[in-house]
C-alpha cells in the first residue's frame, strides 16, 4: 500500500477500504447461510444417505463384515459350547475376536475359494 499524503487520498483510501469490508461481509454471511443449511439434521441425513447410496463397494463390505462375524459367533459356539470353565471362554473369545478379524479382512478370497468349490462340485453332478 502506499503512502497517503493528502486528505483526498485519505478519504478515497477509507471509502475503498468499507467497500471491500462491506463484500467480505456479504460473503461471510453468505458462507454462514450456507454452513448452517448444511448442518441441518434433515440434510446431513440426504447428504450421509447419498454417500452410502453411491458406494459401489457397499453389499461387498456388509457381505464381508457379516461372515467375519457370523464365522467368528459359529467359531466360539463350537469351541465354548455349553462349557461354564473361565478360561474355555476367554479362549473362546480371543478365538471369536481373531477369526472374525480374518475372515473380514480376506472375505473376497474367501467368496472366491467358495464359489470355486461350489463349481467343482456342480459340474460333476452334471
């Protein structure tokens, strides 16, 4: 910015100085509108449906999850049993909690391996 030396420049200076204060302004409210229409209850909820609508990757993560945790409830059901002993439990548990990681992290593999076996057994039928 230079330096102002007459009152003329000082009052064309201060006159540009409230027009642009005066446009931030304007665009600060605009923003404010703006995030508190996005921040609305009803929007958050059609903006998070949106997004999880437009996941291709969706029915492969809940297919995933599902027989991590299916395997790992099955795991310990069969290990535990109707068994009251403390320590066959905590063993059942630790159990549960390490297939159901396992499983989820390789459920493609293990969909893949599955429909492979199903195949093969199939087609000697036919």
């Amino acid at each position: 910015m230079q330096n102002i030396t007459s009152i003329a420049g000082l009052k064309n200076s201060i006159l540009l100085l409230e027009d642009e204060q005066s446009i931030k302004g304007q665009l600060l409210k605009e923003q404010l509108f703006l995030t508190y229409e996005s921040l609305k209850p009803e929007n958050l909820i059609r903006h998070t449906l949106k997004e999880i609508s437009s996941s291709p990757y969706l029915i492969d993560n809940i297919s995933g999850s599902a027989m991590g945790l299916l395997s790992g409830f099955l795991s310990r059901k069969l290990f535990v049993g109707s068994s009251g002993n403390l320590l066959k439990k905590l063993i059942g548990s630790i159990l549960q909690f390490g297939v159901t990681n396992i499983v989820a992290q390789n459920s493609d593999v293990i969909k893949t391996v599955g429909q492979s076996i199903l195949q093969h057994i199939f087609r000697k039928k036919n």
